[in-house]
C-alpha cells in the first residue's frame, strides 16, 4: 500500500463533469489499496476571472485582499471533488489551504510555505478518507490568507507529499508528460520518458510552463517522487528523477523559449572600470531583473552594452537608461521588445562539445540572426527576431533530433 498525492490542474475540473471523472479516477486509486491526498487548482479561467474583478473595481488593490478573493477558486473544487466522491462511495473530507495549516510567509500573491501540519490528513487517512487539499492557499502567523504565485498548486502538492514523506506525487495535467518543446509550437514535439531535476528546474526558469518553478525547487531538495501525467490519457508520464545516468542521458532534452524577455542597449559608453555598475545599479535599484548580459570588447575605449528585462520591465528600464545618457557618457540607447530567448537544456551536454556549433549551424541555415548568446553547464540560450520563435524551435528539435515522426498531441492549456 502506497501514499500517493495527487494534483488535477485547472483544465481537469474545468466541469462538473470533469471533477466527476477525476472522483473515478481517486476512487480507482484507492481500489488499488492506495492511501490519496488529492490537490486541485480552480476551476480553468477561474483564477484569471476573479482578478478581473478586482481589477475592475480598481488599480493597485490591496494584496491581502486579493488573495482572499482568488483562494476561493480552489474552495470551489475541493468541495465539488468531494461531494463527487462522497456520491461514488468513496469517504473524503476537504480542507481549505489554511484549515490543514500550510503555514506561509506573509508575502502575499508570492508566499513560500515554511510548514504544513500533517496531523489532520494523517488523521483522516488513517480512518480510510480521501483528503482532498485546495491548491495555492496558505495562512500565515497572523491569519492572513495568502497565495504562492500562479500554477502554486504544483507546489502545494509537491509540499504535502515532502510532508507526509508519500511514495510519488503524481501532477495530472492536459498534457500526458513533459514534452522536449511546447507541442502547441512543435507538433512533433516527444514526450520524455524521465529527466533530471536540474533539466527540468531549467526548463521551467526558462518558460516552459508544465510545473510551477517553485515545486521543482521544492521537489529537489526533499527528493519527493515526482511524476507527471495527463488526467485524460492512460499512460506513465514523466518521471522526474534525481540521479543522472550519463550513458543513457541524451545530448539535449528539451528546448524552451521565452517571449517574456526585452532587449535594452548603451552604445558607446566609455568602457572604463565601474561602466557595468553604473547602467544595472539604477535598473536594480528600481526592482528590475535582469537576465542575460552581454558587454563588447572595445576597440577605441567605446563599448556597447546589451542587456534583456523582462517585457512588463521594459518601458521602466528604457526611460532609467534614457534619464542616465549623458552621467554615462553614451552615445545612444536602444531598445527591442521583440525578441524571444530559445534555450535547448540537456545534461548530457556537460559532457559533449559541439552542441553550440550544431545550434548556431541549424539557426543560420534557415537564415535566422542570433542576437545575445548565453550559456551555462546545463544550457545554451540565444535571442533571436520574435518571428523566428516557430521557425527557431522546430528547427533546432529537429537538428537534435527530437522530432517524434509518429505524435499526434492534442493540447488545450492547463489554466486554473
Ligand atoms: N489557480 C491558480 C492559478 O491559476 C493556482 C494553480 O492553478 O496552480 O495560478
Ligand atoms: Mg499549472
């Protein structure tokens, strides 16, 4: 007998007749001698609509507030899922984020859990109940109801199955696993049979949107049992594991891209000792982020300095350059939103050379420019001409040979 906890996205109990389904579907679990803990996010298009009514009664509402408003979406499934196991036969009972006690910080919109008391859901187990917990939702030591960041459900899943130390936490989405790209873009996109930890904490940094970065994070250091799978096909999914097995690692696992990212230049700045600080400081000091960097080798004591922010970023750093021109003694700045980041991630490229070659060899033969070129141990991003996105990706999964000449994937975007 295992204890599994289980996750269903928004698309999952997108309906009553969905939350039905996956009532079959805990119900069938436990027919297998399984003891369940069942996580859901709201509803799809739930989350998205309640904070379109706080925005329509105004800019800037409160944070805590706002939380108290989108945790409901959650409150909505919990009760719905278990009236439809209790209509099936099957015995569960449901909690609210802050009734189990997920204890969070108090950064609203954004809360880490710091603790979860498992005594309830051991508790109800223990008398032959599903537990069914709402997604995203905690409370932290004053009471307040806060929320841990969109697509928190992955980490409120993967948090209680660190726990209750489960046998696997199993994350039902509308996708049967994680896929080496998106197949809305790729279509021939492969799903993964396995990845590592560090590929797929990479791959989520980088945009790709299966799991929340947070319960990958969260998965990693306590080393829970991971799994991935569709909540309307049959199937193994992905399997997120913690140890890398070079010989069967493949050269590259997955290429994600990024559309959320600008790109900001100095031209001509005086390239002498302190120029990089005193372009960031200013874009720092007002909470920007700043992802990948480039700085030019000068030639005649004039260098040009490129960095990306993120687009919601972009107008705020473009204006902080502009203000500081002449303090920095640059000639001119420039500003391009329309880029995208494409990132192929694989650790098995630690071990191989070329792959940068064979990156930039595909991208040019379709004639597409790359613009920024960044890389680590794990990882090769470049920014290109946001019309390369689809070009860009299909080229390079097929350069890699990733294409799955047999997929036929049908997707329709795991929203609460
Ligand atoms: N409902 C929340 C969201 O849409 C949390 C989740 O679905 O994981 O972000
Ligand atoms: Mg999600």
């Amino acid at each position: 007998m295992a204890l599994i906890v289980q996750k269903y996205g928004g698309t999952s109990v997108g309906t009553t007749e969905r939350i039905k389904n996956v009532a079959r579907r805990v119900q069938a679990s436990r027919e297998r001698g399984d003891d369940v803990v069942v996580v859901v996010s709201a509803m799809s298009g739930e989350t998205n609509r309640l904070l379109a009514l706080a925005e329509e009664i105004g800019p800037n509402p409160p944070a805590r507030e706002v939380d108290v408003l989108v945790s409901t979406g959650e409150q909505v499934t919990i009760a719905l899922l278990t009236m439809a196991l209790e209509s099936i036969g099957t015995p569960a009972r449901c909690y609210t984020g802050p009734q189990v006690r997920i204890l969070t910080d108090s950064a609203h919109s954004r809360a880490r859990i710091l603790d979860i008391d498992a005594k309830q859901i051991n508790d109800d187990l223990r008398l032959g109940r599903v537990v069914v917990v709402a997604g995203f939702q905690g409370v932290d030591e004053s009471g307040a109801i806060t929320t841990l960041g969109r697509g928190g459900s992955d980490t409120t899943a993967v948090a209680i199955a660190a726990a209750l130390k489960a046998d696997e936490c199993q994350i039902y989405t509308d996708v049967d696993g994680v896929y080496t790209t998106d197949p809305r873009v790729v279509p021939k996109a492969r799903r993964l049979e396995r990845i590592t930890v560090e590929e797929m904490l990479e791959l989520a940094s980088l945009g790709s949107k299966v799991l929340q970065i947070r319960s990958v994070e969260f998965a990693g250091k306590y080393k829970v049992p991971l799994r991935v799978l569709s909540s309307f096909k049959e199937g193994p999914g992905t399997l997120i594991t913690y140890e890398e097995n070079p010989m069967e690692e493949p050269l590259i696992s997955g290429i994600a891209f990024n559309r959320d990212e600008a790109k900001l230049t100095v031209l001509g700045a005086p390239d002498v000792p302190g120029i990089a600080a005193s372009i960031l400081g200013p874009i720092s000091d007002a909470g920007i982020e700043v992802d990948m960097i480039i700085q030019n080798v000068s030639t005649s004591g004039a260098t040009d300095f490129t960095f990306t922010v993120h687009k919601r970023d972009y107008e705020q750093a473009l204006k902080i350059l502009q203000d500081n021109k002449d303090k920095l003694g640059a000639r001119e700045i420039y500003g391009d939103p329309k880029i995208v980041k494409l990132s192929l991630v694989g650790v098995g490229m630690r071990s191989h050379a070329g792959v940068a070659s064979t990156m930039f060899k595909a991208l040019s033969a379709e004639g597409i420019n790359i613009q920024m070129i960044s890389t680590s141990e794990i990882k090769i991003s470049v920014v290109v001409d946001e019309k390369y996105l689809e070009l860009g990706v299909r080229t390079l999964h097929t350069a890699f040979g990733l294409d799955d000449e047999n997929a036929q994937v049908e997707v329709e975007g795991d929203n609460a």
